[in-house]
C-alpha cells in the first residue's frame, strides 16, 4: 500500500480490491453548474468535443431518465485515468475513497486478499493473514478468471472492487487458476470483518527471533516498536524477518522500519520522477537497535512495494539473504489527489530504486536462496521456507 502520511504519497502494490471496493473534461461540466472551479486548460485540448458528446447523448438516449450528471462525471474521470493504461493510476469516487483509507487503517470489510494486475491478468498479490481468503486456500499469485461468473478479461482493479466487495456474510465466487492446476477452479468465500495484524513475533530455537510483519499500515509503527523491545529483553540473538505475502502500504513506515536495522543515514531508497527531475532519496533516521543482529528474509510472490522496499535496502545495504521465491516487483509511487466532492486520483508519479540503483518495477526481488512452497506443504502444515530460514540463520554469527 507504501504511503508518505504528510503529503499522501505512497506505493501500495495495488488497491486492496478484494478487501473492499478498491479524467476529465468535467470542470467544464461543473463550471455550467454554477460551481466555482478554476481549470487549467492546455491550448492543445479542445473540449467541445466532450460536449459535443455530451449534449447528443442527452437528445439522443432512449431512456434520459437514467442520465446522470454526477456519474458522467465521475465516468468521464475514470475513461482519463484508464486511457493511461497504467493499472495504478486510477479514480475514487467518494464512497470507494473512504473505503480506500479505511482499508490502510488495518481495519475493514471484505475476504482479506490483495490483487493486482500482472502480465494484463487479475492476480492475487496476497491473502493476509488470518482472513476468509486465507482460510479458503487462495495463495499468492492465483489468477481470478471470473467474479461470480463474469470474466475479469480487461476488467481493471476498479471493477473488480465493485464485484468483489460485499456486506459481512455475504458469499463472493472467484474461479482461480493456480500454475500447479491443469484446470480452474471455483472458491466460494464468505466476506467478513478483516482486522489484520500489522505484526507478530516468537522465539523460535532458543535465540532466534522470528518477526512476521504483514502489512505497513498505520498501525505498524506503535505495535512494531512493542514488539521490538520485547525482543530486545529477551534471549534472542538473530533475526528471521518473514515479508512474505505483505502487500506493502506507507513508504514512510518502510523508512521508519529500516530504522531499526541499519545506521542512521543509510539509503532506503530513490524516487525516480524520470528524466526531467530530480531523485528524492530516503535515508534511515531510526535508532538502529537491531544493525548488530544476524538476519535473513523471507519473501516470496506476495511481497510487493514496502515490503519489498525494506528487503532491498537490508540486503544492498547489508548484504542480507533473501529466501524463498520472487518478489511481486511493484515499484512504482502513486500519490492521492483529494477533490473537492471526497472524491479522489491515486497517481503514479515515479518509479522506486534500491539504493544500488536496481529498479524492481515488473522485475521483482530474486532471492538467495530460492525455495519453493507446494500445496503439498500447505496441506501437511509444512513450511521449508521458513525451515531453510532457521537453517540458514544459525550458521551466521
């Protein structure tokens, strides 16, 4: 989700569409409507052609009943953001802009499972932990075929919320291919309450520390820092850091997490607005509790954006090993316009660097050690990447 609290900026892998809902020449359109507006007009647009449109679907339409003015609007936004064929940059109406924030509140309604488009399909990027989509047995990287039996062919994020979402108890059908499977298959799931745990952790083998951290929300910050001095009380000597299945969410709790394990001053990572402006570079500013602890990390396909922000600046800036299986590789930053009605853009304004200069964008983080996951495992309860984890880190002094 990774966001900047001051200016809204962040770089969430995608809308959390499962988990709720989730351009114009209308200034013109609300300008007639005796609303003050002040619209920026390149010379080079001519928007008489919108009204042009505009006005022959009023004369023209069989049933001009049905003709909504707001909803025109809002349609014509989203037919701006669309044409730019970037799947994060996209409109928010007022209900589904709420139910946008709400969701990096770490506290909202739905089956608990990020999506995505990646190669032009509707992918699950993560189901979180302990959710209804979790516990139905999607996994990361599942492809959703169809909504309740509509096909998600060029269906954009934006759409899939509105099918998707749903009132508590209420049932959702997505048909899932898995690469494993050689046919698609229907999962039902039952919408609920999500509350999602930001992060947890345990002891595991007497002096290893295992912290799962699963989304960066705003939530993060306080329960981290709990977290963390627990730890540091405690017998644990290394540290088994499991990214694996977090979507991401603010950037700056990424920074502020990175804090902890490396010197203050080191790079996080680089905004890149392209060509024509500067890079903006985001260095650690935190206490550095745990920069003398032996670590690794645990990533895998539904590790994207924070997440995989914070795995790339431990590694380039400590040479930390990566285990388990590629990254999802969203490395983009959208910013959140706010509009006048509640109403809002989410933009993609730059592209993230590691602080070695690798972009991660559709590329991803590939791990040291790559380790794979079979449903095989998961039936049996079984988790070698988190075996390998354990192996890997008692070696390390």
């Amino acid at each position: 989700m990774a966001l900047f609290y001051k200016n809204n900026k962040f770089i969430y892998p995608i809308i959390i569409v499962i988990l709720f809902v989730g351009f114009f020449a209308g200034g013109f359109f609300i300008g007639k409507n005796n609303v003050e507006l002040k619209v920026c007009q390149p010379e080079t647009i001519d928007f008489s052609l919108f009204w042009d449109a505009y006005n022959k679907l009023s004369a023209n339409f069989i049933n001009p009943e049905k003709i909504n003015n707001q909803e025109i609007i809002y349609g014509a936004i989203r037919g701006m953001a669309g044409s730019l064929q970037d799947p994060y940059t996209s409109f928010f109406d007022p209900e589904q802009s709420k139910q946008f924030n709400d969701s990096l509140s770490g506290f909202f309604s739905g089956i608990g499972a990020e999506v995505g488009i990646k190669k032009n399909q509707l992918t699950i990027i993560a189901p979180l932990e302990g959710t209804p989509a979790q516990k139905a047995g999607i996994m990361a990287g599942d492809m959703i075929l169809k909504i309740n039996d509509k096909e998600t062919t060029d269906m954009t994020t934006d759409e899939a919320v509105k099918l998707i979402r749903g009132q508590r108890g209420t049932e959702v059908t997505l048909n899932i291919y898995r690469s494993s499977w050689t046919r698609s298959k229907d999962i039902k799931i039952i919408r609920d309450t999500i509350k999602v745990p930001s992060v947890k952790w345990a002891l595991k083998d007497n002096n290893i520390a295992y912290i799962q951290i699963f989304q960066f929300d705003q939530i993060l910050s306080p329960d981290f820092k709990k977290s963390a001095l627990e730890i540091i009380n405690s017998p644990a000597e290394k540290i088994v850091l499991d990214l694996r299945n977090n979507p991401g969410g603010y950037l700056e709790l990424s920074q502020e997490i990175a804090g902890w394990f490396l010197e203050r001053g080191k790079v996080v990572t680089i905004e890149d607005f392209g060509k024509a402006k500067e890079q903006t570079i985001y260095k650690t500013q935190g206490s550095a509790n745990f920069v003398n602890y032996p670590m690794v990390i645990l990533i895998n396909g539904g590790s994207a954006s924070a997440s995989e922000i914070l795995a790339g600046t431990l590694r380039d800036n400590r040479d930390i090993k990566l285990i388990g299986e590629k990254s999802f590789g969203k490395g983009s930053v959208q910013q959140i316009l706010n509009l006048k009605d509640g109403s809002s853009l989410k933009i993609t304004i730059a592209k993230w660097l590691t602080p070695k200069g690798a972009s991660i964008s559709e590329v991803g983080l590939t791990p040291d050690y790559k380790v794979e996951i079979t449903e095989k495992d998961v039936e049996a309860g079984k988790d070698p990447q988190l075996e390998k984890a354990l192996e890997i880190i008692k070696t390390i002094k």
